[in-house]
C-alpha cells in the first residue's frame, strides 16, 4: 500500500494567551510529512470481536472446530485498540480472501 504525503494536517500549535500579542501569524500548511519522523514507530493494532469467559477445564477441551460463544451480537461494532488504548470502533470487512476493518467511529478520549 503506498502512502501519500500531502494530507493536510490541522493546526496543532496551541492557541495564543491573552498575555501574547494580538497580531496574527502567517498561515502554515501542514501536512503528513511534517509527521515523518514518526512514520517508523511500531504500534500494536488489535481488533477485539468479543469476549468470553470459561473454566480451564472447558479452555483445555477445545478443538479444532470448537464454538466459543462471544459476549457481542452479529453485525455489532468491534473495538479497535492502538497500544492497549481504544482509538475506534468499526467493523470487519472481507478484502481480497482476507479479513479487514472498516473503522466507522473515531473514540476520542482524555489524555488523562
């Protein structure tokens, strides 16, 4: 997958205190290759479909074609982690053979 470097980013500079001057600063474009030092950094992706709890004795009597019952419903959301930290919600698509997500919501949280 190739990726483009002219995505225009929003302005990320905080805004002036009312102890600043007033004047305005000139407009800078910014775009996703002010972002490339970062474009190397490994990050762990998860998509988690549903949860499910059971005994190790019903864990150890699992087999190859074995159900395990999930605590979600078909066609509900799935989350999606980025470094133990849910970023989206979405939902699994099928892409040449393979399985994919589709994101269909942005959580936004607090940096807490």
């Amino acid at each position: 997958m190739t990726q483009s470097t002219d995505v225009t980013l929003p302005d990320l500079q905080a805004a002036p205190s009312a102890s600043q001057d007033a004047a305005p600063e000139p407009e800078v474009k910014r775009t996703a290759a002010d972002l490339e030092a970062v474009f190397d950094v490994n990050v762990n992706v998860s998509a988690i479909l549903g949860k499910s709890k059971m005994e190790v004795s019903q864990l150890l009597k699992l087999a190859k074609g074995s159900v395990v019952e999930l605590d979600r419903k078909i066609g509900e959301a799935i989350d999606i982690f980025v470094n133990d930290r849910l970023v989206a919600r979405g939902e699994v698509v099928l892409v040449d053979d393979r399985l994919g997500i589709t994101m269909t919501e942005i959580v936004k949280g607090d940096r807490s």
